[in-house]
C-alpha cells in the first residue's frame, strides 16, 4: 500500500491543528457566555447560613420521638423495644 506524501501529511496536519484551534477558541466563548448568563447561580448570597449555623438548627430540633410522639428516652426501663401488633 502506497504512503502519502510528505506534503499532503502536512497539509492534513496543519488542517487538524486549525480546526482544534478553533473548537478550542469556540468553547472559550461559549464558557464566557455561560459565566455571564448564569452569574447569579454562581454568586454567593449575603443571608445565607453558614454551615455551622445549619448544624446548630439541625441539632437544635427534637429528631427522638417516634410515629406515636413519645420520646425513646422516656420509654420505661422495662418497657420492652418492640411491641408485636
């Protein structure tokens, strides 16, 4: 099987390397209008709670009690775990 040339070898390469020169300019573009069109999902709010501030809510609310609302902890020592049905 014949080879190509040297000249067509080059021609296709620099062919190549113009054509990802310009996808690469190209997704350039398109994140800088994505940056700019989504900015406000990016900013970071003033009034939001920080993480630790969630935690305290979180560990603030009453997360023992059970369907019925009774607390496990007030559960008599004899009492047993599961009731059948």
């Amino acid at each position: 099987m014949p080879t190509a040339s040297p000249v067509l070898t080059s021609k296709f390469r620099d062919i190549v390397a113009r054509v990802g020169s310009v996808l690469r300019e190209q997704r350039k573009i398109d994140a800088q209008r994505m940056l700019q069109r989504y900015r406000h999902l990016l900013a970071s709010p003033h009034e939001t709670l920080s993480l630790n501030e969630i935690i305290s809510v979180s560990r603030e609310k009453d997360t023992s009690g059970n369907a019925h609302g009774s607390d496990a902890c007030e559960r008599a020592a004899g009492q047993p775990k599961f009731e059948r049905a």
